[in-house]
C-alpha cells in the first residue's frame, strides 16, 4: 500500500486527445453529459457551437464551458 501526500492528489476530469475519447463525437458526447448532469443547462447551444467550425473551435468551445473542472490534453 502506497500513501500519497495530499499535492499529489487529482482533482477533475482528464482527456487526452490522442486517444478515443478526443476525437470530436466523444467530446460532444461528454459535453450533453456534463451540461445535463454537471452544469444543469441545455447542452443543445453548446453542441451546436462545438459543431459550427473546425476541430480546433470545438476544443475552444469545450474549453471555455468545462475547463474548470476537465483537463484536456494533447
């Protein structure tokens, strides 16, 4: 058994990107899941922003609405 100091402990969600769950269906996908279950609020403007450009601005926009508690990394 390992007892680790409270610095070392984890807080929020992380994705990476380079794996299944960054590709652009399963972001939108935790974006209807943390906008109904986390946030509360219609996820329907979110998902349709997300959609609107490139894969860079669907990151932006997921950014914007979940980065204080999801750590995106590449």
């Amino acid at each position: 058994m390992t007892i680790k100091s409270k610095r070392e402990m984890r807080s929020g969600i992380e994705i990476d990107l380079t794996g299944p769950e960054g590709n652009a269906f399963a972001l939108m996908g935790f974006a209807k899941k943390f906008s109904t279950i986390v946030l509360e609020i219609d996820p329907d403007p979110i998902i349709e922003d997300m959609m609107s450009s490139d894969y860079e601005h669907l990151l932006e926009v997921f950014e914007k609405h979940f980065g204080e508690f999801v750590t995106l990394y590449r």
